[in-house]
C-alpha cells in the first residue's frame, strides 16, 4: 500500500513538474514574440524591458529571471528572428534547378518582401547585426557561426559540387564572403527604396534589376568558378 502511494505521489509530482515547465514554455514565448515587436519598432537601446511588461501584464522582475538581462531578452529574440527567415536552398525547386547565382538573385529580388511581410524578425536581425554593443555582437556572431541559420555552408557546398563556386579558396572564407557581402547588399537595396539617390552617378540612376545583375556579376568574379579553355579546370586569383 505505501508502495502504490508512494508511486502515486511521485507520478503527480512529474505531472506538476511538467505543467509548470510547460507554463513556463509559454510564457517564455510570449515574453520573446512581444520583446521582438518592441525592439522592432523602437530600436535596441529605445525599447524598455519594463513596457515589455506591463504589455504582457507581468512583472519586469519575471523576464529577467528568464532572460537574465536585456542582452539576454534581445539574443533570445534575435535567434528566433533570423530563425523564421527563409534559408538559401528553400528557394522553389524551379530556381534551385538553375544554379547558385540564380538562386542568390531570387533571394535578393525578394529583399523588399522581407521588409513588407516579414518586416519584424528583419528589422530584429539588422539590430543584431549593426545595432548592438561589442559584447552582445560577439554572442550573435557565435551563434551565426555554430548554428548557420541560413543555412550558407550547404548552400556554398552545393555550389562547389555543381561547379559552379571556387574550390581552390578555404569554404569557410567563401560562406564569410557570400554572409557579408549578401547582407550589405541587401540593406543597400532597400536603402536605395527610401533614398533613390544613393546609387547616383553622373545623374542616372540603374533600376533595381539592374544593381542585383552588377552585384551578381562582382560576386561571380570573386568566388565563381572559373574555367580556362573550356576545360572546367580552376583558375587561381593572383
């Protein structure tokens, strides 16, 4: 009989263990999905821990006891922000069949839908990446290296496998490469939206179609596979 009790006592113990983890799961979500509007619309150093509270009617005390701090509470947000963007090889089958360069230049014609439709975890992630102290960047900067959310290393293997990408450079300069120069790019694009002059030379101005061919064009130069003598054998920079 103490043994059935016993049983029964510990089996309720685990019940209540997991609804409080589970309560506890969804707080954190709500705290997080709340805190990724906030820093959206009010930038990293505007937005308040203690209107992210009140909003959700708890106390400020409460997500620093899941978060730890702001940093902590803004890391959180940043991961799922870059998270529910769309990594390169989820482009439609269609453009994966044409290759790496068409499927960079699929994505970047889409730049403007992410500002439209996905408008928060993007402006999350620029945060991220330009918006925040030294200490905070290191920690998004391991978390882009360790984690890959883009998924830009499978995405640069397939490349070199379709012989299409340079082998001869180290993979991991060739993804650095590709992550810089695609997120610069993709703010200019939607920098030249809100201030068309900035692409100005000599009084003309190129389309957007345009500038993603030009880019295109650099990048292939730079990490492209190049072929000599139609050979397909590669070419080294000097």
């Amino acid at each position: 009989m103490n043994t059935i009790t016993t049983s029964a006592a510990s089996a309720g113990a685990l019940q209540g263990q997991a609804s409080r983890s589970g309560r506890s799961t969804v707080k954190r979500t709500q705290i997080i999905n709340t805190a990724m509007r906030h820093f959206a619309e009010r930038g990293f150093q505007e937005a308040r821990v203690g209107d992210i509270a009140d909003e959700l009617g708890i106390a400020k005390g409460s997500i620093f006891q899941h978060f730890g701090s702001k940093n902590g509470l803004f890391f959180e947000a940043y991961k799922k922000a870059v998270r529910s963007l769309p990594a390169y090889l989820h482009a439609p089958s269609e453009v994966l069949h044409k290759g790496f360069f068409e499927i960079l230049r699929y994505w970047l014609v889409r730049t403007e839908h992410l500002v439209r439709e996905d408008w928060i975890p993007y402006r999350v992630s620029l945060l991220g990446n330009h918006g925040t102290d030294l200490s905070l960047k290191r920690q998004i900067n391991r978390f882009l290296a360790h984690k890959d959310p883009y998924g830009t290393v499978a995405f640069v293997k397939a490349g070199i496998q379709r012989g299409e990408v340079r082998s001869d450079i180290d993979l991991e300069m060739v993804v650095s490469i590709l992550d810089w120069t695609m997120e610069r790019f993709q703010d200019a694009l939607l920098t030249e939206e809100l201030d068309p002059g900035l692409f100005r030379r000599n009084g003309q101005v190129a389309g957007q179609e345009t500038r993603i061919g030009q880019f295109l064009e650099v990048l292939r130069g730079a990490i492209g596979r190049r072929v000599i003598g139609g050979k397909g054998s590669e070419q080294r920079q000097a």
